[in-house]
C-alpha cells in the first residue's frame, strides 16, 4: 500500500482546504519523499522548444504560490505549472470552497484565484531550481477594471523566470473572465500579449492558453482561429466545468468548477475539437478527470501532447504520475508505437 493511502483518511478528516494547505507545508518542507526518476525514453517529447522528459504535469491551482515547485518537481512530473497568479494578493471567495465529492471521484472548488500576489510569485520562481519545466499561470485580479493590462503586467513581471507562460481566461469563480474567451476580447487580449513579449527579450517565452470546457462549437472555432491567427504556442483543455451532470455526492449543488472523473468526457471532446480545428498544428495540453494511464492515453490519442492531473491526486496521492508515465508506455507499446508523438492525435 502507498503511503498516501495510508494517511489519506487522515487528510479527509480534516476540512478539504485545510488538507490541501498542509499538503503543500509537507511538501515545501521537505516531508513528502520524491519518486524515483522516471525513466521512459519513448515518453519523451519536444514541444515549443521545450524538452519533456515525460507528458505528465501538475495542473495549476495545485501551489498557487509557487511554494513547492522543487518539491513537486521531484514527484515524477514531466512538468509542473503554478499559479493562477494575480498582480495584487487577493483572499478569494469566503470559506467552505472546497468540496471533495468522492463517491463521484469529483471536486468542486470556488476558490475564486486566492493568491499572495506577483512580487511572492516572482521571489519564488526567482528560487526555483532550473532542471525541470515549470509553467506560470497568469490571471487578473477580480476588481480590476482593465483586464488585458492585468495580464501585461504578470507577463512582465513573470518573463524569462518561467519556460512557458499560461493565461487564464477560463476560470468560472472570476466573474466576466470566461468572456475574455469571446472573438473580438480574445483578439485583443492576444494582440496585446504577442505584441508586448516582442518588446521584453531576444528570448520568445511559450505562451499557452488555457481553455474552459463549456463553450460550443461555434464559439470553438472563434477560439481556434484567433490561437493562430496570433500564434499561440499551445491550448490547454481545459479549466473545470460548471455543468453538473449525474452527479451522486451530496455537494453535487455547491457553486463552482467542477473537476476530475465527471469532467473527463466534455474535455476530452473539446480537446478533439480543438485538435480538429487547429489541423493539429497547435501543442495541445489535456487536461480533465484523468485518473490513471488509460485516461492519459485517450486524451493522447484524442490530440493531446502532454496531459496534467489535479484532482486525482487528491484521490490517489502522488504515485499515481508514475503508474501513469507507466501505463502509457506499455500502451505505446502494445499499439505498435516507438514514440509518444506518433498517437498524438490518431483517433481524431
Ligand atoms: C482546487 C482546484 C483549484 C484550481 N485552481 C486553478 C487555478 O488557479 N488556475 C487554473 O488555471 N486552473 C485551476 N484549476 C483547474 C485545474 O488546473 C484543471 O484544469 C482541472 O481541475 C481539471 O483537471 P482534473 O480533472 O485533473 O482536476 C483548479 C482545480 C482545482 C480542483
């Protein structure tokens, strides 16, 4: 038995948010031990410029902060993405925010981007150590009045201390941030966003756009068609949903995103699509209800270069990167593949 699942009623019996926050103290103070490294040549890949070891991440919202960054480096990941992160500290939406909904292997959080603000986000990349990939999550504060000059200013403030930059604009707890995915706010939030990282370094940083799963087919292709008109380097799908569809727990009706299992199905069609869209020519990231190889796999197949995981961690604890990174090699193998970049895509 893994030593997660050994002190995991423990963790459940406190409230999830308190949980959480001592999962990340266990990990900043060097009480989590890391995994083995793994060692899976055929997983690994190069994407924007950049070269994974293996396609499994820590999705954001997992270390805010960007507390435990080396820690969580050395959980097995192939990259670790942290954030969201705003200009300014902001405390987000009042408490319980948090729900595990276990019987349906779920959760539902409306955090609404609590983050100790851009200089403690800055100080902590500033100390990051350099081997691994590590992502930041950018986001605008809730009471701000110009959204596209919040994401300037973390664009500056983050540049060259991340290897690649994500912008959040699917959030469901910011109210109005999902309507930066519409055509004409998306158009110029990323006109804006290319044309200042022109101006900041001779080095072009990745900048990624994380997705919300609840958009339909006509507001997809809007998406599509401005990622490369402005040539975003990757999509990540997706953000959490605020569709509640058979649900069992008793915190089914809690406001927010929901994550994990019951979302795997509507990210995994949005990430097909977008890969359908963008002719496969845009790294996508899946992101959804993963919660073993399997999973992982699909999403490969369905268009996805990489894949991240949160909520299953909270469910499985942090062996459960390796028994992925596992799995997808030997399905790589068993369907004839030398290299995870050969399913990429092929059941689209
Ligand atoms: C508690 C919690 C907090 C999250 N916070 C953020 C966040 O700050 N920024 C973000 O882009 N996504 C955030 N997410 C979304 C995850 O990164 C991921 O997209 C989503 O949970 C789907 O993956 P999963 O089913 O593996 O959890 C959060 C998810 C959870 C469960």
């Amino acid at each position: 038995m893994s030593l997660y699942k050994l002190i995991r009623p423990l963790v459940f019996s406190l409230t999830p948010e308190t949980g959480h926050n001592l999962a990340i103290s266990a990990l900043k103070y060097g009480l989590v031990p890391p995994s083995p490294k793994p060692d899976f040549p055929e997983l690994a890949s190069e994407l924007f410029g950049l070269k994974f070891e293996n396609p499994v991440g820590l999705a954001a919202g997992f270390d805010k902060n960007g507390e435990a960054i080396k820690a969580l480096l050395n959980q097995g990941f192939g990259f670790v993405e942290v954030g969201t992160c705003t200009p300014l500290a902001q405390k987000g939406n009042e408490k319980p925010r948090l729900f595990r909904l276990a019987e349906d292997g779920a959760i539902i959080n409306r955090f609404g981007f609590n983050n100790k603000g851009a200089e403690a986000f800055v100080q902590n990349l500033k100390e990051r150590p350099q081997n691994g990939i590590v992502g930041a999550n950018i986001g605008k504060n809730k009471t701000s009045t110009d959204s596209i000059e919040d994401y300037i200013i973390m664009l500056e403030k983050v540049y060259g201390l991340s290897d690649y930059i994500t912008i959040n604009i699917s959030s469901p707890n910011t109210p109005g941030l999902r309507n930066l995915q519409g055509r004409e706010a998306l158009d110029s939030l990323l006109g804006a966003i290319m044309a200042k990282r022109n101006t900041l370094s001779d080095k072009k940083i990745p900048i990624l756009l994380k997705i919300s799963p609840d958009t339909n087919t006509h507001e997809r292709e809007d998406i599509a068609e401005i990622s490369l008109k402005h040539n975003i380097d990757g999509l990540i799908i997706s953000n959490t949903t605020i569709g509640r569809d058979f649900l069992s727990s008793r915190y089914a009706g809690e406001t927010g995103g929901l994550s994990g299992k019951p979302l795997f199905k509507l990210s995994t069609e949005t990430l097909r699509e977008l890969y359908r869209l963008t002719n496969g020519k845009v790294p996508l990231i899946g992101v959804g209800g993963i919660s073993s190889g399997d999973d992982a796999y699909t999403k490969i197949k369905s268009g996805a270069s990489l894949v991240q995981i949160y909520s299953a961690l909270i469910y499985e604890g942090f062996g459960l990167v390796t028994a992925i990174n596992k799995r997808i090699s030997e399905l790589l193998c068993k369907d004839g593949f030398s290299n995870i970049s050969e399913a990429v895509g092929v059941d689209v």
